[in-house]
C-alpha cells in the first residue's frame, strides 16, 4: 500500500484499513475516499492498480473526495 498527501500513487494495488489510520472518525474521514466507496463505517478498501489508477484521476479533477489515510505512527 502507498498513498501520498496528494492522492494515490500510479500503477500499485492500494489496500487501505481504517483501523491504522488517526483520522478515523474525524470530519477528514467523512471526506475521504474510503468513505465515499464504503459508506458511512467503511473498515478496509482495497484497489486493483487500475481501480487505484482511475481513482487517482477522478479525485484529482475534484469528481471524488481524495484519499486522507494517515497512518497511525507506532513510535510510543
């Protein structure tokens, strides 16, 4: 899995689970691609590379929430 602040990376699978992310449950979840394709208790997504592909496209022209991931940082 590879996500960038701006969106998605080209050409990966892209397996996302909201347990690991911190902005699970915040008003950037609401927003979130995740979201959008899962519905309102979305929990894990995964995309083919050329789901993730057309998803990055779609959400770079403003058609989609983009993707809002941030990994939960496991330094105590």
């Amino acid at each position: 899995m590879c996500a960038t602040e701006r969106g998605i990376v080209s050409g990966i699978e892209l397996s996302i689970s909201c347990t690991d992310c911190v902005r699970r449950s915040t008003p950037d979840c609401e927003d979130c691609l995740v979201t959008f394709v899962l519905g309102d208790q979305p929990e894990e997504l995964t995309l083919s590379p050329e789901l993730a592909d057309a998803a990055g496209l779609l959400s770079s022209q403003g058609m989609i929430p983009r993707l809002k991931f941030r990994r939960v940082s496991s330094e105590g």
